[in-house]
C-alpha cells in the first residue's frame, strides 16, 4: 500500500513539473502575439505595430550646383564618369524604351549631338529600365542613337530626384554645374535653349517642367 502511495505521489509531481516547465503556450506571450496579430490587426500594439515613417523622396538637384558625379556602364561595356567630362557641356537624358515620349525626342537628340558636338556638347543617355543591354542596343541603333547610352542605376536615379518622369533631362555647363532640367516632353526650341545655356551662348534663364505646346 505504502509502495502504491509513494508511485502516485511521484506521478503528480512529476506532472506538476511538466506543467511547469511547458514552453510559449501563454497567450501573453510577447512573441505568439505578434505572430497571430499578423493580417488580422486585432488589437494592435503601438510598439509592435508602429509603422516607421517613410522615407523623405529624392529631390532634384539644385540649379546651379554641381551635378552629382556617376560613373555607369555603356552599352559597348566602357566606363563614363561626369566628371572626366569637364570642359564640355553635358545633357544627361534619362529614359527607356517602353517610353513613348522619350521616342519623340530622341530624334532631336540625335540632330543636336550632330549639331552641336562639334561646340563642345556630349549627350549621354540614361537608359532606366530592365531590358538587357543586346535589347537596349537594338533600340538604339533603330532609332540611329549617336551618343552614349548608359545602363542607369537607382542609386545614380535617386542622386538626379528619382527617374520615376520620363523622359528627364538635366543641362550641365562646362563648369560641371547644372543650368537647367526638363521633366516630360518639351519642344525641341526648348531643349536648344538650354543646350546653349550650358555651352555659354544664351541667357541663364530658367525653362524647367516647360510642356511644348
């Protein structure tokens, strides 16, 4: 009999121990509560479900400051830095194929690098999309592409205010500080206008986010 009572007695400890000792079944579990909160936000908790805020957007470079340096990929896999090119008066055209409006102008880019190279102008295009470089190639020589054209990155995007309105354009003088910039389609006069600017032959006057008519 005594044998019988010392068994049981040391099976109920031995359960008590086991209750104990049983891991993350309490509902006031910190970690068991954020993952049943998960797309259901039932009583949601400010220090757990507190969004961060979010990131300030990029902004565009200042007028007459100098242009954020890069240096990107072309498609015939040389390196080009901004900067090397000091001394000449540079418009970077961000753009990509799927663009309908950038298609518009890039014939007038092909005129005005022609025109205007032999002045001291090098157009560099951006390309800002995903298509592979063989695709991007076969575009351009399509559209008779006479310039560079550079595979863009986000990060290089971001430094110009974000590629997210193209086409996008920005004028740089021979100094290396940016003139003027041009988001969305504009007339070609437009685009002549700041090409002089940045050469030294006009007025610094300002024609940002001027639409043609």
């Amino acid at each position: 009999m005594r044998k019988v009572i010392f068994v049981t007695g040391v099976a109920v400890v031995a359960a008590g121990l086991l209750m104990i000792g049983r891991p993350v079944s309490s509902p006031q579990d910190p970690a068991n509560a954020n993952v049943a909160a998960k797309g259901t936000d039932q009583n949601p908790s400010p220090s757990t479900n507190a969004k961060a805020a979010p990131a300030p957007e990029a902004a565009d470079p200042v007028k007459g400051s100098v242009a954020p340096d890069f240096t990107l990929t072309a498609l015939d896999g040389k390196k080009i830095q901004l900067s090397s090119l000091k001394g000449k008066a540079v418009l970077v055209n961000f753009w990509a194929t799927w663009c309908e409006p950038c298609k518009i102008e890039m014939p007038w880019l092909v005129d005005l690098q022609k025109e205007y190279g032999p002045q001291g102008l090098q157009i560099l295009g951006v390309a800002m999309d995903d298509s592979d470089p063989k695709t991007i190639a076969q575009f351009t020589r399509k559209m008779g592409v006479n310039y560079p054209v550079l595979r863009g990155t986000d990060q290089m995007a971001d430094s110009y205010g974000g590629a997210d309105r193209l086409p996008l354009t920005f004028f740089v003088d021979r100094s290396g500080k940016i003139v003027d910039e041009t988001v969305g389609l504009v007339s070609e006069s437009v685009i002549v206008d700041a090409i002089k600017r940045s050469l030294g032959q006009g007025p610094q006057t300002e024609s940002r986010d001027t639409k043609a008519k």
